[in-house]
C-alpha cells in the first residue's frame, strides 16, 4: 500500500510541475463559465431597435417609452420613413422594428383595434423570435392597462408560468452543460495523453517492471486527475452560486456522488483512448475532436434532442454526457432526488464498467 501511494505521490509532482496541464485543468472551467455567463448568454437583453413612428399621439410615445424602459431593448433611432428600415438592417445597426401606423390612438379609440408591424432581422431566427415574443409581451400588458375594467361580451383569457426558471435565466440551462463538457474533456483527455507520453518517452516499460502489479500503475496515474476533476466540480459550484446567482435547490452530497460517478466515466474512456494509441498527437486529436462534437451535440445542452431524426435520438443513448447533463440539470434546477435519477445513474455505471473492462482488455503488459 505504501507502494500504491507512493505512485500516486508521484503523479501529483508530475502534475502540479506541468503548468499547461494546471491551466488546462483549473484554468479552462473558470474560462468556460465566465464566458458563458456574460458574454454567451442566450439571453436577449438591450437589443438596439428603432421606431417608425407613423401617429405621433399619445398612445405610441407612451409604448415607445415602454420599449425603451424596458431591460431587453434599448430605441436608438427613430424612423421617419419605412424605406430606412432596410438600410438600418443592412448596417447592422438595429435588431428589430417596431411601426405604429397612422392614426393609431383614434382607431383605438373609436374602432377598437389597430395594428403594430414588428420586423426583425431573421439572420438569427431564434434572436429575432425572442425580441418580438418580449415585444409582444409589452403591448399585451398596455393593451390589458387599457381595457381595465371593461367587459368584453366574450374574452378569453391566458395565463403562463415557467416552473424551475420563472427568469428564464441562461444560467439554468449552461452551467449543468459547461461541466458535463469540462469533465468529459479533462477527464479523458488528460488521463490518455498523460499515459501515452510515458509510451513515447519509453518510461512505461520501466513503470510496468515494478514490484506494483501493471494496472495498478495505470490506475495511479488516473487518480491525480480524478481529484483534480472533482476540483474543477467544486469551482465550477463556486462561481455558479457566487457570480452567476444560480441557487442549489437539490441535495449537494448527491450531485458530486453522481460528479465522481461521471469523472470515472471520463477517466475509463481516457484509458480506453490511451490503450488504442501510440502518440499524444492521436491521443489529443480523439479527446477533443472525436469526443468535443458528440458530447457538445448529443447532450441535450445546445441542441434539443427530440427536434433530431430518430436515427440521432439512438446514437445520443451512447454518448455519457446525454445521461450526465440530465442528472446535473434534475438536481441543481428542478431539486429532485435519486428516484428520477436512477436509471440514468444506472447507464453511467454501465457505461464506466464496459469502458474499464475494454481498456483492460486491450492493455499491454509488454509495449511494442
């Protein structure tokens, strides 16, 4: 045992001496979620738009004004004709427009109904989608101002809630997908490439002629990453619920048993990576491209995973990120317990099981 530990002592010298490997490590989680949280959120907020302005009363300086107050616009530039819409879109200088015909507040009035044209710029479909549902949202609440107490022969009337969410905030949704991706990416990569060096520096031959048996040394040199991965878990926690305002709503023992469960995941596919290959180039290469595309497209985090053809919807079921990013998002959004996350708990363990036996199987006592 004082052996085994040994070892392991070792691969921690090994580590912290290797400053790219630190800055990867502990580095790359801080980057990723700052970068996430403040500069690629999902979120519409202060989108420039304009007003063409066709009425002049009352009613449209009023929703103009509303617009402008409003958190998820900012109006920059007031219309006088509707052939400058084009030009503004062309420069790039508006996100949205919204037209107030003429005669708006008469037609209100006396007719009990008018028109609002919104046009966006439909370059980013989803963008533009967004500001005109909040744009929408914004007459309603005039319009229902307006109606007051006045009874309507018929009306029907709509009520919305978003549970777990209710802002709709990004961070809900980035945070869960920001540590499947580090942990899926650290763990494999670091572990493969760290063993494959020893191949190419010719050390391992040394290493496997130890009194330890051959697997025991492989495993050594997985555990610093292992501790290293649940750091980046307790950072990425940190800066979730310190800078980004995100509450734990589920049991935190829990979440970081199913962290460790997905970091032995990883780490068996990074020993799997390091039995199929000579090189740290290849070793390298397979982690981030072989392994980057799918966890990033088949875990659910950017893309929904029923809009994709069945075909697709079968290949997610292989991919460990899919089931993690799961349990990640029912415990810290939605506060549940190991009940809904059982069978997803059960695929991991599985999964980290057939990539262990595999790596064993493939391993080499003797290196050609």
């Amino acid at each position: 045992m004082k052996l085994f530990f040994a070892f392991i002592r070792k691969e921690f010298w090994h580590v912290l001496r290797d400053t790219r490997s630190l800055i990867i490590l502990l580095g790359l989680p801080v980057m990723m979620m700052l970068l996430f949280g403040f500069a690629l959120s999902n979120e519409v907020k202060n989108s420039n738009i304009g007003i063409l302005d066709l009425s002049h009363d009352e009613s449209t300086i009023q929703l103009a004004n509303r617009f402008d107050q409003s958190r998820y616009f900012s109006v920059i530039k007031k219309l006088t004709r509707e052939s400058e819409i084009g030009e503004a879109f062309r420069k790039n200088e508006l996100r949205m427009v919204a037209i107030f015909p003429p005669n708006f507040q008469d037609n209100l009035s006396h007719n009990k109904q008018t028109q609002i044209r919104f046009i966006g710029d439909a370059t980013d479909p989803n963008t533009s989608n967004i500001m005109i549902n909040y744009a929408s949202a914004i007459i309603r609440d005039y319009q229902n101002e307006i109606l007051g107490e006045q009874k309507l022969l018929y009306r029907i009337e709509l009520e919305s809630s978003m549970l777990y969410n209710p802002k709709l905030s990004s961070a809900f949704n980035f945070v869960p997908g920001v540590m499947t991706l580090i942990l899926m990416l650290l763990g494999a990569m670091m572990t493969s490439v760290s063993i494959v060096k020893e191949k190419e520096k010719g050390t391992m031959e040394i290493l496997l002629v130890s009194p330890m048996r051959p697997i025991m040394v492989v495993i050594t040199k997985a555990i610093p990453y292992l501790l290293l991965c649940f750091v980046d878990v307790l950072l990425i926690l940190l800066l979730a619920y310190t800078v980004l305002d995100m509450p734990m709503r589920g049991n935190i023992a829990l979440l970081l048993a199913e962290s460790i469960l997905f970091i032995f995941t990883t780490l068996s596919l990074g020993l799997l990576i390091s039995n199929l290959v000579n090189t740290q180039q290849v070793a390298m290469f397979i982690s981030l491209v072989g392994l980057l595309m799918p966890a990033l497209i088949f875990s659910g985090f950017m893309f929904p995973l029923e809009n994709m053809p069945l075909p697709m919807q079968i290949i997610s079921n292989l991919i460990p990120t899919k089931w993690f990013y799961s349990i990640v998002s029912t415990i810290m959004v939605k506060g549940l317990g190991i009940e809904y996350i059982w069978k997803q708990t059960l695929i991991l363990v599985g999964m980290t099981i057939f990539y262990l036996t595999i790596a064993l199987k493939k391993f080499k006592i003797r290196l050609e």
